[in-house]
C-alpha cells in the first residue's frame, strides 16, 4: 500500500489501482490538515478578522483626524458634542454657586440637571466607531467569517499540500528530473510568504487609501465586508504568485528556454516590466518605486540562482564525462587508425568490384 510519509522511489513499480489508492490516501490526509487548520483560524477569526481590518482601520484614523469620510465626520459630531457638553456643564455649575444672581429655588434644581446631564453624556462614546467594514445582510457576518478563516487554512496548509502533490509526482521522475525540481517546489512557500507579507504591508495599505480616498467628496463611501476581503485577498494573492519568478526563470532555465545570458541582456526590458506590474497595482508614485524596486531584485536574485545552478550542473557533467573517460581501456586516438583502415578497405572493395566490369 502506498504511504504518505515518503514519496515512492522511482524504481518501484504500481498498478493503476495502487496508484489511484496512494492518491486517495494523500487527498485525505491533505483534507485533514485542512480541516484542522480551519478548524484553528475559525476559532481565532476575531485576529484574523483584526489583521485583515487594520489597514482600513489605519486609513480610517487618518480621515478621522482630518474630519474627511462618513467616519470622520461622525466623529467630528460626536467631539463637538462632548465639548458643548462640558461647557454646558460647567456652566451651570457656575450657576449653582452663591452670588450667581439665580434665586435659591432655581439653584436647588442645578444639582439635579447636573447630574442627569453626567448620565446622558456618559453615553457618548469615547472612541471612533465605524473603522470596520460594514455588512449588508443577515448571513454575511457568518459567510464572511467561514470564507477568511478558509482563506488562512489553505495558506498555512500550502507547505503540505505541496508535499502531498510532490510526493504523488515524485515517482515519474527521474533522479536527475528530482534532483532539479526539488529546489523549486521547496522555494515555492517561501516565495509565497514573501509575497504575502509584501502585500499586505506595502501593497494593500497603498490600495486602501488609493481606494477610499478617490473622489471621495462625490460619495458617501461605506467599505462592504465581503467586497474588501474579496479585494484583499486578491491583493494578496496576486502578489504571493508575482514573487514566484525566481522559479519560474530557474525553471526555464534548467529546461532550456532560455540561457543567463539572455536574462542579463534584457535586464532594461525586465525593468520595465517590473515597472509595468507595479503600474497596475494602485497605490501613489512612491509606491510604484517600493513596488518596482523587489521585483527587480527577484529578477536578479532569479538570475544568479540560475547561474549557480548552471555551473553546479556543468561541474556534474564534467565529472561525470572524466570517470567515464578514466575507465576507458585506450585512449580515444587509438580508434582513429582503425576506422581509418575501414574507410580505406571500403575504398579497395569497392574499387575491385567496379574494375572487372569495366575491363570487361
């Protein structure tokens, strides 16, 4: 029976049905980390919920200090409030000294007014509310939640899941083939965490304010909960598959598609296309340079790497080709007069099968 803890040696041989029960097998026991993975983010989805909201709650703050937003302006109003509240106050604690010129039935009711006063404002909230997005419907809070934490499963299960599909596929390959994709696949989640966590602290902050702020003053501008993790996601996402391009060159160098010299020669073209993704991500002229600027490193970082693997790879070949000559009985020119002496034997034969025919 096939088993998940190690992939299967190139060298042994299954029947379809053992095949197909070895997929079983890595399917489940991929669905059960999953499950228990998911099992985790849905019992801290309040923090996964706190990272996802942050940097909304970070713009947030900013239009709050200006005034600017729905949010602001509902802060503004409440700040304004409580300061016409204190003044209230303290006004009628002015009042309710001797000497004010109130007579003493009228001070009698101050303190009462007063106090009721301190119990109504009591009930102001002290802090900004509204930095979180909003739902629209009865189940969202629920599907919203269920979807996130899904989300943080299937990216903390990746490294797994990626075993689990090595070690399906590792079996068709040779140890050559092995001993080239086994970097790659290792360097795919770490790639993809970098990704990641640049895109949630470069990108998505860069997007949410381009975002919330863009013709803001035309709009009344409330953030749907299901819309901005949508949003986020896919921020994230797409920047965890851009930071794949080391695997990518390597992969295409090692196969043939293309050479390090070729890389090195189109580096101003690669530069513009660094440039060209950066574009299209949103975000300000500074961030269009933090953007740009990694994905030039990645293209470099992918050029060396491949030029490593490249002279490892020769250093293999050379050694390989000298063992194989220093087992050879003869040295290779030896060979040469033999086959010298066939061409020339060729030459008689056919010389002396022509010439009876034609003294004839």
């Amino acid at each position: 029976m096939a088993t998940t803890i190690r992939p299967i040696g190139h060298e042994d041989r299954l029947s379809l049905v053992e095949h197909l029960d070895e997929l079983r097998t890595r399917l489940i026991v991929s669905g059960v980390v999953l499950a228990i993975v998911f099992g985790f983010c849905l019992w801290q989805n309040h923090e996964l919920l706190h990272v996802l909201n942050k940097p909304l709650q970070t713009q947030t703050k900013k239009q709050v200090a200006k005034g600017e937003g729905t949010v602001g302006q509902a802060v503004l109003a409440q700040q304004s409030l409580l300061k016409l509240s204190g003044d209230t106050r303290a006004a009628l604690e002015a009042l309710q000294r001797p000497g004010s010129g109130l007579s003493a039935g009228a001070r009698a009711q101050l303190p009462g007014l007063i106090a009721k006063m301190k119990q109504d404002v009591a009930k102001i909230p002290r802090h900004p509310v509204g930095d979180n997005p909003v739902t629209l419907g009865v189940g969202e809070p629920f599907t919203t939640t269920i979807t996130v934490s899904l989300l943080f499963a299937l990216v903390l299960s990746l490294p797994l899941i990626l075993y689990e599909v090595y070690g399906f596929v590792v079996p068709a390959l040779s140890p050559d083939e092995k001993r080239a994709i086994k970097p790659l696949l290792t360097a795919v989640p770490f790639l993809f965490a970098a990704g990641v966590l640049f895109g949630y602290f470069v990108v998505l902050p860069a997007a949410v304010r381009f975002f919330v702020n863009f013709n803001a003053s035309e709009f009344n501008v409330l953030v749907q909960a299901s819309q901005f993790y949508k949003f986020a996601a896919t921020v994230l996402l797409a920047m965890g598959l851009v930071f794949q391009v080391p695997v990518v060159i390597l992969g295409a160098t090692r196969a043939g598609l293309v050479t390090v010299e070729r890389l090195r020669k189109s580096r101003r073209y690669a530069i513009v296309a660094c440039a060209a993704v950066a574009a299209f991500l949103p975000g300000d002229a500074i961030t269009l340079v933090l953007e740009t600027v990694p994905l030039y490193v990645l293209y470099e970082a992918s050029i060396l790497v491949a030029a490593l693997a490249g002279r490892k790879a020769a250093k293999r070949e050379q050694g390989a080709g000298g063992s194989m000559g220093s087992q050879a009985p003869y040295p290779v020119q030896n060979a040469e007069p033999s086959v010298q002496q066939q061409t020339d034997d060729s030459v008689h034969q056919i010389i002396d099968h022509v010439d009876p025919d034609h003294t004839s």
